[in-house]
C-alpha cells in the first residue's frame, strides 16, 4: 500500500475510533491521523504476534481495517491515560 492509502486508512480509524470510545478527546484532525495511522501499524503487529497471521494485506481488506481499528482504539486510550484530564488556559 502506499503512503496516501495509510494516511487515508489512519485518518478513517481514527475516527471510527474516537467514535467508539465515548469521551472528549485532546487533539484534532492531525492528532487523530496519526493516531490512526499508529494504531493501523500496531494493530498489523499485533495481529502477526498474537495470532500469526499477515492482518495488514491490502486497503480493501477487512482485516486491514480491523486492525487499525483495533490499533487505533488502544492507542487512543493510551493517548487519554497519558493525556489526563489537563487543563489549558
């Protein structure tokens, strides 16, 4: 896949996940790209790890997009753990 496809792929799990998470996010559209495009990343990894299997084999795969999805979910929590409840004046 390429650059633009992974861009597209983050951008679209990022928000499929921020919309599964309840809550008020930190952050906006870059925030959320590359938090999807991480998470697709780590997703295909742990895809492999976990279960052996190849998750991430091309856009219009479903276990691509899980995958990212799934990335994308942990490492937006992760991202609020780590973000917290701070306050900006």
């Amino acid at each position: 896949m390429g650059i633009i496809a992974w861009i597209f792929i983050g951008l679209l799990a990022g928000i499929i996940a921020k919309a599964l998470v309840p809550g008020k996010d930190p952050g906006g559209i870059i925030i959320t790209m590359l938090i999807g495009i991480a998470g697709g990343l780590l997703g295909g990894w742990l895809g492999k790890v976990i279960f052996g299997v190849d998750s991430i084999d091309g856009f219009f795969d479903v276990s691509t997009w899980i995958a990212a999805v799934v990335g994308s979910i942990i490492l937006l929590v992760l991202y609020r753990v780590i973000t917290g409840n701070r306050r900006h004046a």
